[in-house]
C-alpha cells in the first residue's frame, strides 16, 4: 500500500494524483505555522527571455524580511549564506530531497549549479511576498535584520 498527499489538480481522478510531497514536509510546515505554498520552477525553456535575468537577480546579495522555505523536488543549486560577523559567504549545495529555512534578514543569494533546473516548493506562514531587499546600508538597521541579529545573539 502506498498513502501519499493528493495533488488537487483538476483531471482524470483514475491517475495517481501523487503531489509528492512527503509527510515529513507537511509536518515541518504544521510545526512552524506555514499555511500556503506554491511550486517555482527555474529553467531556461521555461522561463525563455526571463531566464538571465532571474538568475541575475537571484545571485545579487538580499535579505527577505520573512523565512524563506524550499522543499526541492528536483534538479539542485547553491544557496549561498553569509557568516556573521566574519562577511564570509557559506556554501550550501541543495538537491531533490533537501529542505531549506533561510531565516528573515540573513543575507543569501542563490544560483543554479551545472544541471540548469530546479523545481522547488516554496512555503510561507502567510501571503507569499517574496521580496528582496539588496544589501545596503539600510537593509543593515532593517527590522528583520535587526532581529536576525539579536536571534543569534551576536552584536
């Protein structure tokens, strides 16, 4: 027997409906209050003459004032994650399986590896906004850097 969350997406209901999103997921986001979700995926023909200049955004260095959450369902990438106080950036290779909590007011970029793809779920306690602040002198004195900071206790 297999018992596995149904996709909910409109069709013949004889097929599988797999969403394949595994319990251990659903439990992550129940235990941290994250009630919407959404699935990105980057990839050159998918995203055509957007493609470029995604990634480009992507790997300029920001902060987001909410927890960014990543359930990768396929493909890999690099989350690269910046030390405090030291400035140095901390490497985090990511692959189909991975879940990734990038606390708010971390600041991060993030850039596809060799294989150009990723799919990934993306989970949020409220409405997704997804914005990212460049750092800068103002994003250092932000509120969510500001409690970033104080979470890990260092001045």
């Amino acid at each position: 027997m297999r018992a596995f969350y149904f996709d909910n997406i409109p069709g013949d209901q004889r097929l599988l409906h797999d969403s394949g999103i595994p319990n251990q997921v659903d439990t992550v986001a129940k235990e941290r209050s994250y009630r919407n979700s959404d699935i990105m995926t980057i990839t050159k023909d998918g995203l055509g003459d957007l493609y470029e200049a995604k990634l480009k955004s992507f790997y300029e260095e920001h902060m987001h004032e909410d927890d960014e959450i990543r359930y990768i369902l396929e493909g890999s990438g690099f989350w690269d994650i910046r030390e405090h106080p030291s400035d140095s950036w901390i490497r985090c290779q990511i692959d189909a399986g991975d879940l990734l909590v990038i606390p708010a007011g971390i600041y991060h970029r993030f850039t596809l590896d060799e294989n150009d793809m990723i799919k990934a779920l993306r989970l949020s306690k409220d409405e997704s906004k997804w914005t990212p602040f460049k750092r800068d002198s103002s994003t250092d004195v932000h509120p969510s850097r500001v409690d970033y900071l104080k979470g890990i206790a260092v001045n």
